[in-house]
C-alpha cells in the first residue's frame, strides 16, 4: 500500500546483504520509521515487542527470521535453535507455527551449503503467497460490500475492531483489503475504528484509512454495542488470529463483545480469515488455544505525545491494583455470519470448511 507516493510493503528481504526490513508498528502513527533486522535475535525482538504484529505478519516475520539465522550459521542446531527462539515469542496466532514448520519442513532435507538459498526463497514465497490471500479474501469481502450498497442505496457503515489492514499483513490486510477495494470502486465506504487498548491496534488502522482516503471515525472499544443499537453500523469486519475446525474465531480481546452486540442487533458479523489461519488440530477453542497473557504494564499506563511530540507513557493506575491483560478472546462460529477466506464466503462450522478444505480431515 502507499505511504505518500511510495508503494511498501510491511516488510522486505535484501537476501544477498542479509538483511529484512520491517515498518516499526511501535512508532505509528506517530513516526513511520522503517528498521533493519540482520539477526534472528533481531527477529525474535521484533516480534516480541510487536514492532511487527498481526498474525500474518508475524508468520512472515518468523520466516524471515529463519532465514537470518541459516544465512550466518545453516547448521542442523542453528536451524532449530532459531525455529526454537521464534516459536516462544507470541503463543496466540497459529501463522507463527504455520510459517515456522513449512520452514523446517522445507529446510530439512537441504545441505546446509543450500540452505541460506532455499531459506531466503521459501521465506519470500510465504510473504508473496500472503500478498495473493489477501487480493483474493479483499475481492469476496467486496462482493459482500457491494451487495449491501445495492441493497441499501447509501455509504456502507464497517465496523472493525483491532488492525487486520496491510500493515498486519504483507499487504492489503484481511478485514480492511475489502474496504480499500470497495473505495477504489467508488462505493462509498465509513469505518468505525475501534480503539482497541491496551496496544491501540484501532490508531494503525486509523492511520492506514488515512494514507488511503478512506473515512473513519475512531470510537472507544465501549461505543460499538450503542452505534449498533441506533443503526449506525452495516457490518461488522474482523480479522482473525487462529479460527478452529468448528469455526470458531481467536482475535483480539473484545471482539467476542462486539460479536455478541452485532448479534443482538441484527448486524452481519465476519472474519476475514486466510487458510494459514485456521487450525485444524483444535477441537475445542476454550481449552486449547493459548490465549496471551500481556504485561500488566500495558494496562496500568496509557501511551501517547507530550508537549514535544516525543512519545510518552503516563501511569493511570499504580501497583497497589491488580490488573490483568489478556490479548484475545474468542467467538463462538454460532455468531460468525461468515467467514471471508482466499476461497469465498464459508459459513463457520466444520462441515462447511472441510467441504471447501477437504484434506483437512487428515490433520484432525
Ligand atoms: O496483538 P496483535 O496486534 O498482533 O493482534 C492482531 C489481531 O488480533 C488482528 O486482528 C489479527 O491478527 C488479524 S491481522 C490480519
């Protein structure tokens, strides 16, 4: 997507210099600074600390890392010491394990002499495929999109909430690559952006709809349910960061609340959802999804500019009060109206997902 007058990617490799580029996600939307990572340390750091985030992205990232890691070293043990390292950084999204055992399983079998080279490829196949599922879930979203203008005749109202835009991908994004397609078309499009605390995920997508035109409004994570009620809102759009067998979606905390609220108000409800993340191992999403577990710190302290413009983080509420941070949530599929993937509209249930992924049965 653009940023001024240049196309970007969240993120590119420089093979031959060993080196990955990233847009550092803790500096936006304050500064759009691009960092340079040479090390799978760098890497493992990046994701950590959400430099790069959203679950796509971070299997990307995770891959590249790999790569960083063989291109100085290409033994066995390096190789699953970095495969190792990335895997402990962020427990919830299952793009980072996808993305991690198609690395070793491709790197396996490859001398280490080969091995930086074929690294380096299957990274960058991984990121293209990712840029090609999102293009495909923005044209079924927009399908979605453009039979609700035809019905309604007026600016179509998108609820998200959370980042699921290019910037929580390669590029495109999953829940906001519909949007940007049905404002390219010239169908009159308004988001709301869900703030989204503790991390303010809702200020990228903010400063995404921005560099693209598209309107939006920015609301607390508490407006939704009201705007809903007084008919303020067409659609819900949500990314995901691990859907089960059964349908069920993982994704940010809070977006169960604002499910159950579009429910309540007769408001379709869908997550945008690539094949990488869904996990069909998962039987039952309550038991067996780790849910992450932030730092308290997150919550005890809001970020933003002081008088300066230099970032700044102001405590609200001291020690003396337990807090607790937990990073996703899940819906349950009976309130998923629909899932967007690379293949169309699946409705959220077992049957319906293994009849468009009919080899999944094997992994169960
Ligand atoms: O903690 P984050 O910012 O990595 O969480 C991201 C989300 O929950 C996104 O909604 C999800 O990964 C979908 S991204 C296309």
């Amino acid at each position: 997507m653009k940023v001024g007058d240049r196309h970007y990617r969240s993120l590119w490799a420089e093979p031959d210099r060993g080196r990955v580029h990233v847009i550092d996600q803790t500096r936006l939307p304050h500064e759009f600074e691009v960092k340079t990572l040479t090390t799978v340390e760098e890497a493992v750091e990046a994701i950590r600390a959400m430099r790069v985030r959203g679950a796509p992205l971070i299997g990307v990232a995770a891959a590249h890392g790999v790569a960083l890691a063989v291109d100085r070293d290409a033994s066995n043990a390096s190789l699953d010491r970095a495969v190792a390292a990335l895997r402990a950084t962020r427990p919830t999204a299952v793009n980072l394990g996808w993305a991690l055992d198609r690395m070793q399983d491709k790197l396996a079998n490859v001398k280490p002499l080969k091995r930086a080279q074929a690294a380096w490829a299957e990274a960058q196949a991984i990121a293209d495929e990712d840029v090609e599922l999102n293009e495909a879930i923005g044209r079924h979203g927009l399908a979605l999109i453009e039979r609700e203008h035809a019905a309604r005749r007026r600016r179509i109202e998108i609820l998200t909430h959370c980042n699921a835009g290019w910037i929580a991908t390669v590029d495109w994004g999953t829940a906001l690559a519909p949007i940007y397609m049905a404002h390219d078309k010239g169908i009159p499009v308004h988001v709301w952006v869900d703030e989204t605390r503790p991390r303010n995920q809702g200020l990228l997508t903010a400063w995404e709809l921005r560099q693209h035109g598209v309107p939006h409004t920015l609301v607390t994570d508490n407006a939704g349910g009201h705007l809903m009620q007084h008919g303020k809102v067409d659609m819900v759009f949500v990314g995901a960061d691990r859907v089960t067998r059964r349908g069920d979606v993982c994704n940010k905390i809070g977006t169960y609340l604002k499910a159950l609220a579009a429910r309540d108000n007769d408001v379709p409800f869908y997550a945008a959802v690539p094949t990488p993340t869904i996990d069909w191992k998962i039987e039952d999403a309550h038991r067996d999804i780790p849910i992450e577990e932030r730092a308290a710190g997150e919550v005890r302290a809001v970020r933003g500019l002081d008088a300066h413009g230099m970032p700044v983080e102001v405590a609200i509420v001291g020690d003396e009060t337990a807090v607790s941070n937990p990073g996703f949530d899940v819906t349950p599929a009976k309130l998923v109206t629909g899932l967007i993937t690379e293949k169309g509209i699946v409705r959220a249930n077992e049957r319906d997902l293994l009849e468009i992924w009919p080899r999944s049965q094997e992994s169960k």
